[in-house]
C-alpha cells in the first residue's frame, strides 16, 4: 500500500519550516510522496486575509522545485466550500483508494484540533504525523479526553525545532525587515516582485 503525506495550510507565504516538515516526515515515515495542498478558503480567516490563491500557487510551486517526492495538489482549491479539512480527506480517499494518509502537522496544530470541524472523524481517516513546535506544549491526557483514541493515531516526527510563522513573515515584509534564510529564495524574489504583504508603514524593505 502506498504511504502519502498530506501537508495543507494557506502557504502565506510558504517557507522553510513547511519544507523541514514535509522532508522529515517522507523520510522517517517512508512515504512514497509527499502532497502540498494549499487551501482555498479557511472558514475561520476573512477572505480579505488570505492572499490570493494565484499567488500562494505560485509561491508554492517555487518552494517545492526540485524535490521529485513534493507535489502541488489542487485538490482544495477546485472543489466547493466550505473547506474544512474533514471534507478534503474524504475527497481525497475517493481520489486516492488503497493508500495510506499521513495527515502532517505542528504542535500548535494538534492543540487546537478538537476544535477542528468532526476531528475524531479526521483522525479514522490519516495517521497524525506531528513536528513539535517552540512554545506549544501538548498535554496528551487532555487531549486524549477530547479525543479518545487519538494516542494510538499520533506520529511524533523527530525534527528540528523552526520557530517560523507565514504571519511574522509577512509582518517582517511589511516592516521592511529580512526574509532571507527563512524562506527558498525564489519565494523571496517572487514576494517582492509583485509587491506582497506591503504596508503604508514600511519605509524601507531589504531586496533579495
């Protein structure tokens, strides 16, 4: 049976914690391909939020260059919303039989999933392939009570610690701070570029 890890977000912009993630997960769980899925809508940002999804598309597909084992997926963006990710992995069971889902994530993720759309649903469906987060402790037995039977669903991946958000990224931008080193340079070049994350408030920006 095929292994796949699923790695969605917004990808706003997407950078170098995202890529750690991804490449620890495909080695030390021997997954045959590893699926960036940026999502279209999140229910729970405005759409005034989110840049838009041509940009992150393009972003992305820089980001991931070069690695034969990453692959773009459209899978949330062409179909309707609401987009929660519970819908997604049923869509993606059909579009994909007989494989093995890794569903990847922070810590800061994995706290806040009970509060996911029909998370113990979510969780029959994808293993949780989790990459500890600086600052996000995971008390299990409370999870476990919100939850029961995640415990036995639950990867903990063995990375490094990357304390890299998309939305300080974007209030570095805006600041007219560097994001060099945080994210792949042709994301860097494409930020700048065509102007993303800029503000009234930035006076100077570093160019790549």
């Amino acid at each position: 049976m095929n292994r796949l890890g699923l790695l969605g977000g917004t990808f706003d912009p997407p950078h170098y914690g995202h890529l750690v993630l991804a490449e620890q997960a495909r080695i030390q769980l021997d997954l045959d391909r590893v699926l960036f899925i940026p999502a279209a809508q999140p229910p729970h940002k405005p759409a005034t939020e989110v840049t838009p999804i041509q940009h992150r598309l393009n972003m992305l597909a820089r980001a991931i260059a070069g690695n034969p084992f990453f692959e773009l997926s459209r899978a949330d963006i062409d179909r309707p919303g609401p987009h929660y990710t519970v819908d997604l992995l049923a869509q993606l069971q059909i579009a994909y039989p007989d494989v093995e889902f890794f569903f990847l994530m922070g810590s800061d993720s994995l706290v806040d999933l009970p509060r996911w759309r029909e998370p113990y649903r979510l969780i029959q469906m994808a293993w949780l392939a989790v990459m500890p987060r600086p600052g996000y402790a995971v008390h299990m037995l409370l999870l476990e009570q919100a939850l029961p039977g995640i415990s036995k669903r639950l990867i903990w991946l063995d990375a490094p610690f990357l304390d890299i958000s998309s939305q300080d990224l974007r209030r570095r931008v805006g600041s007219g701070g560097s994001i060099r080193y945080l994210v792949p340079p042709d994301v860097e070049i494409y930020i700048y570029t065509h102007g993303l994350y800029r503000n009234s408030t930035a006076s100077t920006r570093e160019k790549p």
